[in-house]
C-alpha cells in the first residue's frame, strides 16, 4: 500500500516489503502486528499503568512523558522477537536499544504537539530508528499520533517546530490505533498531535534502536541483537555536559573579544 499501511488479515507483508516502504515513507503502520498473546500482557501494561504507576509517587514523569517503573508484564518488550525482526531488517544484525518510554495523553496533558522531528534532540549516531506500540486505544479522539510520510527525506530540519505546509512532497499518515499494531518511524520523520477531546488514557510506548556500533544510550547500554560494534559509550548526560563546557568556553571566548575591542577603544580615546 502506498501510504505504507498494512492490515496484517490481508496478509503478512514480508519484511522486505516492509523495507521498502520505510524507506519510501520514512514511516510504516503495521495492523496487528503482535498477536493475541503480546496483546494479553499489554493489556495487563495497561491494569499496572492506570492502577500503579501513573498515579504512583514513584512515577517519574512530566506532563507528556512516562519513563518508569516499567510495567512488569512488558519488560522485556524490547526483546521481543517479532519486533527485534522489524528493526534488524531496517539496521542490521547487530542492534542496541537507545531508550525507551510512554507518551501519554490523560486528564493531566491533553495538549496538542506540533509538528517536530526527533533527530536533533537526541545524541550519539544518526541512525536510530523508532517503534510506536499502543498499550491503549489511540484514536482521533484522543490525539493519536501523525506523521508526514516522505519528511525525511529533507534530513535534519533542526529543534523546534515545523511549518509542513510550506513543505512539497509529504503526506499526512495517521490511523486509530490498538493494542496490537505496530508503526515504525524513521529518525528524521516529522510527526506531532492534537489535542486530545476526551480524558480516558492514551498510553503509547516508545521504542529507539540503533546500530550497535553506536555507543550513545539512555538509561544503560542495552545490546538487543549481535555484538557490541564498538567499545564507546556515551551517555545522553555526558553530551549534555560536553555541550555546556563547549557553550561557556565560546561565552568565554566572546567576551574576551569584546572586552579586548573595548579596552583598545578606551586606549584610542586616550590618545586621543
């Protein structure tokens, strides 16, 4: 299918079928992707998340994102065999998980997020890709998510907001998803949300896997597939300090600057 939507009772598609389409799109939307087991624990994902973690003191969370406890039924989620195959057809063999974590969508954020892509607020190597599973219903009505198929191919467009419209070439994806499906997104892909109109939770689990021989991660190096590639490890809080030492050196240097130029003012006039 052209918009890259597949509807799994017509059909597994092959994963090079799947390749395909991720490369054309920069996004794929798999339909019952998991099967009915997968489903069950997700289901019980979402028991622990409306009854436990949520609303727990434990909870680290913000407005828009859920990072833990993890729900004990899908802890393993990233290891899944029926997703490690999507993400080593896309990567390679050798895999590593950057991160993970929920979006959601409940009484306390029902906001609208604009249109943004995800590479520049990441670390590490460009070559991540991301796996959107919902652990809830995530409908029109509840401010799923949507993507711009074709977005990256215009690589990175940097932080912030982006004005799709003044863009040529893209196209606006979107479905209701469930419990089941699985959408995959390219790191580039412009994708974003309206605001939700009802208050029921919408819980939808964030995937990042990259290369193995990319040492960058979140939370702890996670090797998923193959071998480590790579000795390094870079953790997003040493980026964090490395661009902040780099930000007060440039500070630095530039006030010198100025102070040099002024000093050479203030002698000039003294001459004068």
């Amino acid at each position: 299918m052209g918009d890259g939507r597949w509807e799994m009772g017509d059909g597994r598609p092959h994963l090079t079928m799947i390749k395909e389409q991720f490369n054309q799109n920069g996004v794929v939307i798999l339909k019952g992707h998991l099967s009915q087991a997968r489903m069950t624990r997700l289901d019980e994902a979402k028991r622990q998340l409306d009854h436990e973690h949520a609303i727990s003191g434990d909870a680290i969370r913000n407005a828009r994102f859920y990072m833990g406890p993890w729900p004990a039924a899908i802890d393993d989620l990233e290891h899944w065999p029926e997703i490690v195959a999507l993400v080593r057809e896309l990567i390679g063999d050798s895999i590593a998980l950057y991160y993970r974590r929920f979006l959601i969508k409940d009484a306390r954020f029902k906001g609208s997020v604009a249109a943004h892509q995800d590479l520049p607020y990441w670390h590490g190597g460009l070559e991540k890709i991301h796996l959107f599973i919902p652990v809830s219903p995530n409908t029109v009505q509840n401010g799923c998510l949507r993507f711009y198929a074709g977005s990256h191919r215009y690589g990175l467009i940097g932080q912030g907001d982006i004005e799709a419209e003044r863009f040529s070439g893209i196209q606006e994806v979107y479905d209701d998803l469930y419990p089941g499906d699985v959408v995959i997104m390219d790191n580039r892909t412009w994708h974003y949300s309206k605001p939700a109109e009802v208050d029921e939770p919408r819980y939808l689990i964030q995937l990042m896997y990259q290369p193995s021989s990319d040492g960058s991660y979140v939370g702890k190096p996670t090797p998923i597939s193959g071998q480590w590639q790579t000795d390094l490890r870079f953790h997003e809080n040493d980026a964090l300090i490395y661009a902040n030492v780099n930000k007060y050196i440039k500070e630095n240097a530039d006030l010198k600057e100025k102070v040099a130029a002024l000093e050479a003012q203030i002698a000039d006039g003294s001459k004068a």
